[in-house]
C-alpha cells in the first residue's frame, strides 16, 4: 500500500511533503482513536528487542537519525510509530534558516537523498521547551552543532551552549562535526580541534550531578589513519560513543545520470549508496577498539537484514533516516519483526 502512496508523496518537493506528512500524522495522533490506529499499522508488537545502553533502556534498537525531527516538534508522534529512541536536530545555539532552497533531492534509482540543508533550525532554546512539554517517554538524544557564522575558532562556545540548553530535556547528546553542509565544519574533525572541544564538554560534564552520554558521529569519508585518531581521541576523553556515519560527499558509483547530480549540485548522499561505506566504517572501528567503543550504526538500512548487518559489524543500535522515506512509516515495525526471528 506504502508503495502506490509513495508514488504521490515523491510528485511533490521533497521539503514541502515531508512537512505536510507529519504535520498530518500529528492531526491523526490528535484525534479521538488516533494514536490507535498509528499504532496498528506501525508499532512493533514483538518482544526480546530491548536493549540497555549507556545506563539507557531501549525498548527496542531502531531509533530515528537526527535530520528528521530537527526541532523536537513531533517526538509524541513518532514515539508512536514505535521508535526505540529519536534523535532530534541537528540543534544550533540560535536560530537559522539553513542553505537556499531547494535543499533536498530524491534519487530514487539509487534509493538515495542528497541534502544539503545547513543546520537549519529553530535554535536550542526553541526545541528544550518543546522537549519539556512532551507526553511520552521515549528516549530523546540532542545533536548539536555550531552556527554558520560562528567561526571554527570559536565553535566551542556553540557546543557549550547547545550542551547547557538542552542538558535537562535529552537523554544523551550526539557532537556533529561531520555534516558536510556548514563550511568548514568537518575540519574539526581533525585530531587537535576535536580533542579540545571533546575534553571542554566532558569537563562540564562532570560537572553535573548526573552526567549525560556524549557521543560523536563521524563522516564516512575518513580514512583508516583518521579513524585511528578517532578511536584514540573517543578513549582518551571517555566518551560514550560513536554514531557512525553521516551522509557522504562521494557521487560514487550512483544510477542517477551525471547530468541530474551535476544539477543537483553539492550536498551530503544518504541512502543505499553509503550502506557498504558505513558497515566498513562500523567493523574497523568495533575491531580496532576490541569492541569496547559503542557504536550506533546509521547509513542505508532499510531492511530487518540491512540492520543484522550493522549489528553483525559491531554496532549495539541502528538508526533509519532515507530508508523511513523510502519504506515508509511501518519501517521499525517491519526490522524488528525481522530481527525478532533472525
């Protein structure tokens, strides 16, 4: 049925229809019977999938990638669909409008989005009162990033501020130093500047009363002697973990003829393209760090088996972003029955 939807949904600019389909899953939530309804189509009805990490207790280990719910404005909705967790943002210290439109494109010879929609967001504040108000309980991660117009040199204040805004009303937080879409932002995946501002954020950690999980999700694109740096930088501050990947800037091997990327433009690639890229990703990190770095996996899964594989590769949790797009609002229901009997 998702399938013959889906051929109107992808008639429309990307942008417009994905915020008229969750404004209208809100509308269904909101109506008498509504969240019922959700949750028969959608919501998994196995058991045996839950999973505890970082002192956190996952009711199952699908969750949906930062990018989607960049503003915590349909956590309750998507608790619905049966998430395991949701992580919102990429969240700014101020407001800002992102990148020109149009921003993001469908590939669908490739199963693939390029996106390059430049933080764009409400600010940190913004999504923290939203998160306060929300009615489920699911687990809630905050990815932060810096401003556009914040220099790298001053990206640490950014992190600080987005780490203080949303510290009560997340569960864990994701650093962003890999998005391709803010200038100069994956510089500071370089060894020195991503030491600093890791170490500054676990030392405000500390200061808390009860510390949050801080992990960092990394580019695809790194080669194995960045990776080792990574997984030295990770153990050396302690953090919680690695999300791994973020879209890729690589056009390698698509379907979808030069022409239409080249008048795409630039922009990060999602989807099947980078499943291999990311699992390879995942294995060389649970190897080289004897599997003692936890590593949620997200990049190309789209199916029960896309998600075996990453966690077959090391990983302890998924996340789906193209692949909800692609398969649609019954994805998590669909990859934990799958696992349940793998």
């Amino acid at each position: 049925m998702y399938s013959l939807i889906k051929k109107i949904l992808f008639g429309f600019q990307p942008e417009s229809i994905h915020h008229g389909v969750m404004r209208g899953l809100k509308f269904v939530h909101n109506v008498p019977f509504g969240k019922s309804i959700i949750s028969a189509f959608c919501k998994p009805n196995v058991t045996g999938l839950e999973k505890e990490l970082f002192d956190l207790k996952f009711s199952n280990p699908v969750g949906l990638a930062a990018g989607f719910d960049k503003d915590a404005k349909y956590i309750d909705e998507l608790a619905q669909l049966g998430f395991g967790f949701v992580e919102i943002g990429t969240v700014t210290p101020l407001a800002q409008p992102g990148n020109d439109l149009p921003r993001l494109f469908r590939l669908p010879e490739d199963g693939a989005l390029i996106n390059r929609m430049g933080f764009n967001n409400e600010g940190a504040p913004a999504a923290a009162k939203r998160l306060l108000n929300r009615k489920s309980n699911i687990i809630v991660g905050g990815n932060i990033g810096k401003n556009k117009v914040t220099p790298n040199e001053e990206a640490v204040s950014d992190y600080e501020k987005g780490f203080h805004a949303l510290f009560d009303v997340v569960d864990y937080f994701v650093v962003n130093v890999s998005s391709p879409n803010t200038p100069g932002l994956r510089a500071l995946q370089e060894k020195e500047p991503l030491k600093q501002l890791l170490h500054h954020l676990q030392t405000l950690n500390a200061q808390k009363i009860k510390p949050k999980p801080i992990l960092l999700k990394i580019a695809p694109d790194l080669t194995t002697e960045q990776l080792d740096d990574i997984i030295e930088i990770v153990s050396e501050t302690k953090l919680a973990g690695i999300v791994a990947t973020n879209t890729t800037i690589s056009r390698e091997g698509l379907k979808t003829p030069a022409a239409t990327l080249e008048e795409i433009g630039a922009g990060g690639l999602s989807g099947l393209p980078v499943k291999e890229k990311a699992t390879e990703v995942i294995r060389y990190i649970h190897k080289h760090s004897n599997g003692q770095i936890p590593i949620i996996a997200v990049g190309g899964i789209f199916t029960a088996a896309d998600a075996q594989e990453k966690l077959d590769a090391g990983a302890a949790l998924v996340q789906v972003y193209t692949g909800f797009i692609y398969e649609g609002p019954a994805i998590v229901k669909k990859i934990c029955a799958g696992l349940r009997r793998s």
